[in-house]
C-alpha cells in the first residue's frame, strides 16, 4: 500500500466549499452539529478565527476552525472525512490546532463534543479534561436533543 501525503495548511473564505464538502460527509446530521456556509462565513470573519485545512495527496481530508480570544482559544469545530480517517488526519489537526494556541500565548485550549462521539477519546487522548455538560444543546433532525459535553486543556502541558 502506498504512503499517502498529509500536508495542513491556512485556509479562508475561499476554500467554504471544500469545509462544506467535509461537514455534509463528516458530521451526521441526526445529531444537528454541522453548521451552514454562511455560520461558517461569519465566523471566519471574525478577529482570531483560523481555520486549517487537511489535505491528504491534494485531497481535501479534514479542517479545524479555531478562535483565540484574550488568553484562552477554543475549538470551534474538527472534522475528518469519512474515507480518511483512522489515517492520523484528526490527531494531526487537534495537534495544530494546540501548537496554534500555545504558540499565541493562550493558557487554555477548550472545546465542545456531543456525547457519545467517538471523538471524545481523541480528545482525551491529547490530554483533554471534561469541565462541563450543556443537556440538550444539539437538536437533530428528528427534534431529538443531545448533550454536550465541554473539555479543556491546560496548555502548560506537553502531549
């Protein structure tokens, strides 16, 4: 099997199509976590937003959208496209992503995950914390509700 090459880089407004792309085929929509072009547009906007993009052999793979605000930096969305992962691309970005907050002077990396999404282990795996749970904050298709579970990183910390 050939070795496929993963590259990041900076992204912006003109690659929405390309995040678009990566959201409709990344996130489930029974669980309502995507977001439009347009949210995805305004934010980007925004000072301290970065978004990174994944490309694996020139294929869009996955992205992450920070936003740096004083001290501290969240993570605003993750995803991996489904023919991609399991291929380092999301611990590749989360790893970024942490270097990104670190390197601005932020103390404080946090985050937000639906419960029950396997990629709360990723999460913990780069060491993560779970700080806190909004009940019912996603609404699915159906109108059913699913909690959110919040994660913080100290960034004093290697991993």
């Amino acid at each position: 099997m050939a070795t496929r090459a993963l590259t990041l880089r900076t992204a912006g407004a003109r690659d929405i199509g390309a995040v678009d792309a990566l959201m409709a085929d990344a996130f489930d929509p029974a669980y309502g976590e995507a977001w439009t072009r347009n949210q995805c547009l305004g934010v980007l906007a925004l000072p301290g937003v970065s978004l990174l993009l994944a490309e694996m052999d020139d294929e869009p793979a996955g992205f992450a959208m920070t936003r740096r605000i004083a001290d501290e930096s969240e993570l605003l969305l993750l995803a991996v496209s489904r023919a991609h992962r399991g291929r380092g691309v999301g611990g590749a970005l989360l790893r970024a992503a942490i270097a990104e907050a670190r390197g601005a002077g932020c103390g404080k990396l946090h985050l937000e995950v639906r419960s029950g999404n396997p990629a709360a282990r990723l999460y913990a795996d780069h060491g993560f914390a779970k700080v806190g749970e909004r009940r019912g904050y996603y609404r699915g298709v159906g109108g059913d509700l699913h909690d959110a579970h919040t994660y913080s990183l100290a960034l004093d910390r290697t991993y």
